[in-house]
C-alpha cells in the first residue's frame, strides 16, 4: 500500500464563491530492478472546501492511498503530484523492498 499525506495549509487552492477548490492529480509508476513496469495508477482527486470549513483544515491532511499488488522483491516507486489549480508538480522516486 502507498501512502500520500498532504497537508491541506501547502495546497493551493482556487476560490469559486466562497469555496475553495484543488484537484489535485496522481500518477505512479512502480519499476523493478530490472527496470520492466510492474504496476502503474492514474487518479484525479478533485478537492472542494466549504468557506465555512477553511479553518478546520489548517492542522488537518489530505490523505491518498494506493493498493499496489507486487510480489516480494526490489522495487523504485515513481510518484507525481500534481495540483491543476496552480500548475505545480511533486516528483518522487524511492527505492523499496517488499
């Protein structure tokens, strides 16, 4: 299982009204040391805070999981994060072993 944890106060947001609005979108590539794909996943996760709301989520985090079905082995984890809002992007690569 891969988990994402972003913090709602680094989101940027796009207000609509009163509300705010993100989405922010995920692609993931998983690689083994042989370099062949072994899984991959694409998602938009469209986010909208009630103006009513905004302050509740200031301490709180915006939350992804991802079920990934690989057997035991070495693993690199290709993930980028982007906010469609904004424009920006978060790129990780982590190495792993199951």
């Amino acid at each position: 299982r891969i988990h994402i944890t972003v913090p709602y106060r680094n989101i940027f947001f796009r207000a609509r009204g009163s509300d705010l609005q993100a989405t922010l979108e995920v692609e993931a590539k998983i690689v083994d040391t042989a370099g062949s794909e072994v899984w991959t996943f694409s998602k938009g996760y469209p986010i909208e805070v009630a103006g009513n709301k905004r302050r509740e989520l200031l301490g709180a985090d915006f939350t992804i999981d991802m079920d990934a079905p690989i057997g035991a082995g070495s693993y690199t984890l290709n993930l980028t994060l982007s906010n469609t809002a904004d424009g920006t992007k978060t790129v990780v690569k982590r190495d792993f072993t199951v």
